[in-house]
C-alpha cells in the first residue's frame, strides 16, 4: 500500500510534462537570446508557454516573468513594491500572521530596512476579513500582501475583495497563490490583483520553476543582474524545459480543474468526516473556504511526528505542524495563528489529497488514522492527564 | 537516507516495556506539552536493584525510542549504575540521533534522575 497524500508539499510529475520537457531538451536546446534559427526556435518555445501560462490567469503574456519559483517571486514582488513605495515615503505594509515563510521573512528583512509591517488577524476560521485589511491601511501603506490560500490549513481568502479595497485606495496588492494556481480558477483583473506568485511543482509540473506575474505598470526590479532575459527583471538564460513543463502541466490541470474539484471536495469532505469520528480531535480552518483536496486536523494527547512516522509505516505520506517536524521548539505558525495553543499544535495532521487519489485512498487513511491515533493516546502521559481529568481536555 | 537510524526506528516501532507500573516505588516525569515532549518512568525498585521499569511518552519518534531504549538499560540494574546513566549513552546505544534531536536522549536521562529523586525523597520520608 502506498498512498501519497502530500500534495500541498508537492506533486507528482505530470506525463504530459515530462513529455513536453523531454521533447523540448532534444529539439530545442538553442539559447533563446541568439539570433539564429535554433536559438530563435527556442524563443519561440519560450514565448508560447508565457503565453499559455498568461491565458490561465487572465494576464497579457508580457505580464508574465519566469523565476526559479515561488519563492523567488515573492521576493521580487514584495521587494519592489516596497522599494518603490519608499522613494515616495511610503514604508508600510500589510499582511498576515500566517503567511509562507517567503513572504514572512522577506517582511523581517524590510523591517530592518526601516519598513513597518501590520500582520492581520487570521481569525479561528483562518479565513482574514477584508474590512480589516481597510481598516489597517494607511496614507503611507505602499504594499498589501495577503496568500490566495494557505499552505498548511487550506483555506481560501476573499482575495477579490482585498483586491477592490486595494484598487479603491491606489494600493499595491500581491497574492502568494502558490497553493491556488491549478486548482482554483483566478482572474487578475476581475481580482485587481498587481502581483502573483506560482510555483510549477504545486501542479504536477517540475521543480525549480515558478513565475510571477506582474501588471503592466507596476514596480518591478530585478534581483538577479545580467543578462537582458525577461525584459531585464531576471537575468540569466532561461530555464526553458522546466518552463515548457511547467505550461503543459498547467494547461492539463485547468482543463480537467472543474472536474477534479468537485471529485476531490467528495473526498475531502469525506476524510474529515472520518477523522472527526475519532474523540478530541478538531480540523482546523475553514471546513468550506478551503481548497478542494486540504484535510487539516489536531488531535489532542498525540505528537505529530509519531504520527507521521507511523503512517508512513502504514505507507501514507502526509505531514504535521508540529515542532518535531519543523526542525524548531515551536510548532507551525499557521497553527497559533489560529489560535491553537502549543499543546495541541503538536499534535497536528496535514493530508493533501490530489489526482491519484480514489475513494479507498480515503477509506484507508481514516482507518489508519484511527488507529494510529488511538496507539499513540494508549502510551501518551498527556493523554492519561486528559482521560482521568487531572487536567482540562482542549478539544 | 533515512531520518532515523534503523536501531531507532526498531524502538520507535516497537518500543520496550510501555506501560505504566501500579506499585511503582519510583516515578519521574520530564519536559512539557508545550514544547512537544513529555516522558514518564515509572520505576519498581527491591534491595537497589531496577527490578521493573515502564514508561510513557508524549513525543517524537526519538522520544519514544529514547525512552524504550534507556528503560532496556537500566533494568535489571543496581542503583548505582542506573545513576551513571547518561544521554551519550542512550544516543550511542541506538546508534545515534539527528543533532536536533539530541534533546530527546536528555530528557531520557532527566527522567531516570527525577524517578531516583522521587525515590530518594519517599525513602526519607518513610525513614521520618
């Protein structure tokens, strides 16, 4: 048995991909930036994926820019938002407590730099309020940057409505949809959204590849000098079969994303129905604003790093927030930012279910869950504490 | 390669004496919920000798592991050596930890030194 259920971590390579990148690496290996025919050849490959990729979101080709992935694009977007707003004397920015780590310590770095950084409430939902991201603007706000949807909880944010309270006051606005991109349908300009980060591994493309997309307009400074490639905001040649993989996996994701959807939001709804059959346990976030695959839980008295060791024994890949799994005496920062205390925190479960899932996938994950949870509860001092009353249960 | 070694793996998967002792004569209890680790020990202790010793945990898979192992060294065995017990051994015994786990043989360790201390202290207790 070998279920993968990680798919928020990443995805499995699509065969359309890996054809279209294989294809591509034989027969265009010219640079891009020659004049000559292979080299033009190559161009050509390359525009033709911006311009698929641009398609998907409802952006112009031109409005797309090729990064090593997510991260990176978040970087660059932050970071020249930011920079811009301060030659205007603007050096406030908002976002929220939960966001990835690329965002939040790009935010840190700022913050050295003289920039005043306001994190939203998430609220016990995860879901953030888009009268409080008004709310929290100020004349000298240059930059607001909020996640489509989280990376550990799932949920989904009203990014159209953060988008309109930016436009209306003329403020920057960016979305980490790292998670988003694939799954869910977005619109740029529907959404007044000024900048967006993608990564390719997040929809069963290949590693190391992302983009941003930027409006037409908008500050843009590179962080990496050279070369004029991407009209100069990102210097070097470029990474045309991860880029070609990446538009092909993109495009078979959208054509089959209603379908998948509402497929996988039964087997979501499913799992947590199964899981919240076990006692003192809680799925964090949103159960309906979230993505259609995220199945996120805490169950009190247990570790999660146990718990992941012991599914994998059962040949479930899944992760946790805990401490013990993060590499820090803290557990994740999505779960506090929620309002789970740390006791619980650590006994969290992330599944992320995909397109190679199926009914059984679930059936099995719930039973093994169970019994993995009741193991560990059968040897767990917190949980005897718990069970006789010595201490007060959470959940 | 794997995270764990497969001596930790082996305790992890199958740890030794969990459980809890009714008449334990001795008992510690380390670490806390908050920081994701908390260990058990309860000890029977006849004539200085470790007769029985189980435990519990609330932890990571080196926890656990860490946990099992110390308890397999310390029955059978006088007080004396049980008190010379250290962390580097537990890790050498299950062939070593991640460096950031290292914490989890410590508190292996700290959990055998409370269980004698509360020994100590029901000992003298008694002897009032």
């Amino acid at each position: 048995m070998s279920i993968y259920a990680d798919h928020a971590a990443t995805t499995a390579m699509s065969e359309a991909a890996i054809e279209a990148m294989t294809r591509c690496m034989r027969e265009y290996y010219g640079n891009p930036s020659s004049l000559y025919r292979i080299g033009q050849q190559a161009k050509e490959v390359l525009e033709q994926a911006r311009e698929d990729i641009a398609s998907v979101i409802h952006a112009e080709s031109r409005e797309i820019y090729f990064t090593s992935g997510g991260s990176e694009a978040d970087n660059q977007a932050i970071r020249s938002a930011a920079l811009a707003g301060k030659k205007k004397g603007k050096n406030h920015i908002i976002s929220t407590a939960f966001e990835h780590h690329a965002v939040l310590h790009t935010l840190e770095q700022l913050k050295t730099e003289g920039f005043e950084v306001t994190l939203l409430d998430v609220h016990e939902n995860g879901v953030i309020r888009p009268e409080e991201v008004e709310a929290a603007l100020r004349p000298e706000t240059c930059l607001v940057t909020v996640m489509y949807a989280n990376n550990e909880i799932g949920t989904i944010q009203p990014i159209r409505e953060i988008g309109a309270v930016c436009r209306a006051h003329q403020v920057l606005f960016h979305t980490d949809a790292v998670q988003a991109v694939g799954p869910l349908s977005i619109d740029v300009q529907a959404e007044n959204i000024d900048y967006l980060s993608a990564s390719s591994h997040k929809f069963h493309g290949p590693k190391g590849v992302g983009f941003l997309y930027a409006r037409k307009g908008v500050p843009l400074l590179p962080l990496i000098n050279g070369g004029a490639q991407e009209k100069g905001k990102r210097a070097g040649t470029e990474n045309l079969p991860g880029i070609v993989g990446m538009a092909a996996a993109l495009k078979e994701t959208v054509a089959e994303r209603d379908a998948e959807a509402v497929r996988l939001t039964g087997l979501r709804d499913r799992l947590i129905a199964g899981l919240k059959e076990i006692p003192h346990s809680a799925l964090n976030g949103d159960a309906e604003k979230r993505l259609p695959g995220n199945v996120s839980f805490c169950f009190e008295g247990i570790e999660g790093e146990s718990l992941l060791l012991l599914l994998d024994e059962k040949g479930i890949s899944a992760s946790s927030g805990s401490a013990c799994t993060s590499g820090s005496l803290d557990p994740s920062h999505v779960l506090l930012a929620i309002g789970r205390v740390h006791d619980v925190a650590h006994g969290s479960l992330r599944l992320t279910l995909g397109r190679e899932n199926t009914p059984e996938d679930v059936e099995y994950i719930i039973s093994a869950v169970k019994d993995v949870v009741s193991y560990l509860r059968g040897f767990s001092p917190v949980w005897r504490d718990l069970q006789s009353g010595k201490t007060p249960f959470i959940l | 390669m794997a995270l764990y070694s497969e001596k930790v793996m082996d305790h992890f998967l199958h740890p030794r004496n969990v459980g809890v002792i009714e008449d334990a004569n001795a008992i510690g209890e380390v670490g806390n919920a908050k920081c994701g680790d908390i260990m058990k020990m309860y000890l029977k202790i006849k004539d200085d000798i470790v007769e029985d010793v189980k435990f519990e945990t609330f932890g990571c898979g080196s926890a656990i592991a860490s946990s099992s192992m110390a308890t397999e060294m310390i029955k059978g065995k006088p007080l004396s050596e049980v008190r010379t017990l250290t962390n580097k051994a537990v890790t050498e015994a299950l062939d070593g930890l991640p460096a950031h786990k290292i914490h989890c043989s410590v508190l292996a360790e700290e959990a055998i030194k409370s269980a004698l201390e509360d020994y100590e202290n029901r000992k003298n207790a008694g002897n009032q």
